[in-house]
C-alpha cells in the first residue's frame, strides 16, 4: 500500500499537468483558420497513440465553422491499408479559439497560430477516469520549417506532456 500512494499521487499530478489551464490565440479569428491543414507532429500521453505512432503518416485536417461559430473538423488518416475519414464537430465554448466536444468528452484549442503557415493545437480527451492530452502542429504545406519544429518542442512541457512522445509524421500523399 506504501509503494502504490507515491504512484498514485505521481499520476494525479501528471493529469492535473495534462489538465492544466492552456492559453488560447488572443484575438482568434475563425474564418482566416478556416481551410486545409495537414497534421504534421504530435505528442501526446495516450496509450492507443503510443502504440500507433510510428506507422503514422501526415493527415489532413479540413477546418471550417458552422453559422452558430460551432468548428467542424474533417480528418483523412493514411492507415495501413485505407483512408480513415472521421468528422468531428466542436461547439463554441465562451472563449474564441476554445472548443468542446461534450458528448466525446473533447476540449480542444487553437494555442497559437500566424494562419497562413501553422498552427499549435492542444486536445484533452476524458475517457472513463484516464483523461489523455495531445498537442498538434499542423501545417498549410505538408513541409515543417526547423525553426517551426523547435518551437512546437519548446511548448511540450508547457501543456504537462513528455517531449520523447513526439513524432514528426512523415509525408503522405494518401488520403487527399
């Protein structure tokens, strides 16, 4: 019982990390991030990521927004064998840039963004009792500057994950 409270106790602080309150894009402007985005890094404390990880390939993130402000987001993800089309759709929270998944248990917001080339994307996921964090650089072009990359890396730690889960996901022309 000894051994398992410091356990214990180190897991609720990593979730409180991965919880942590995340700034949003001041001034988030819906309709300039409207548009493609190709997903080009990730990290994240999920197991089921962790186990995928290094067989994925860049996706594509259609973004656009409903009349209520609501984001809608169209994924096309290169598996193994097909294209993995999923629809997800994020209602407006109070705050520009802060949208939730309440059914899915979702919270997603934009971190930073110029909108013309990147965008920093942070999602929390409540799953049962194990909530899971995951940050995204997405991109306008499949291609990722170095200078984009270091400051995607800078911001891991910031949000409460672990810099050594980070996969930079390698082109793809499927699934267009």
């Amino acid at each position: 019982m000894t051994v398992m409270l410091p356990s214990l106790a180190l897991t609720l602080l990593c979730l409180l990390r991965a919880g942590a309150e995340v700034p949003v894009q001041p001034g988030f402007n819906a309709e300039k991030f409207a548009g493609t985005w190709h997903v080009t890094a990730a990290v994240a404390n999920c197991s089921m990521f962790m186990k995928m990880k290094d067989g994925m390939k860049s996706s594509i993130a259609t973004i656009s927004f409903t009349v209520e402000g609501d984001l809608l987001m169209k994924l096309a993800w290169p598996m193994l064998d097909k294209c993995q089309k999923f629809e997800l759709l994020f209602q407006r929270s109070g705050q520009a840039g802060h949208y939730v998944a309440a059914q899915e248990k979702k919270d997603l917001r934009v971190v930073e963004t110029d909108y013309s080339s990147y965008a920093i994307v942070r999602e929390l996921h409540q799953s049962g009792q194990e909530l899971t964090a995951a940050l995204q650089l997405l991109t306008r072009e499949q291609d990722v500057s170095p200078q984009l990359l270091q400051k995607f890396k800078e911001l891991i730690p910031t949000v409460g994950l672990n810099k050594d889960t980070l996969v930079i996901l390698p082109k793809s022309g499927e699934c267009q």
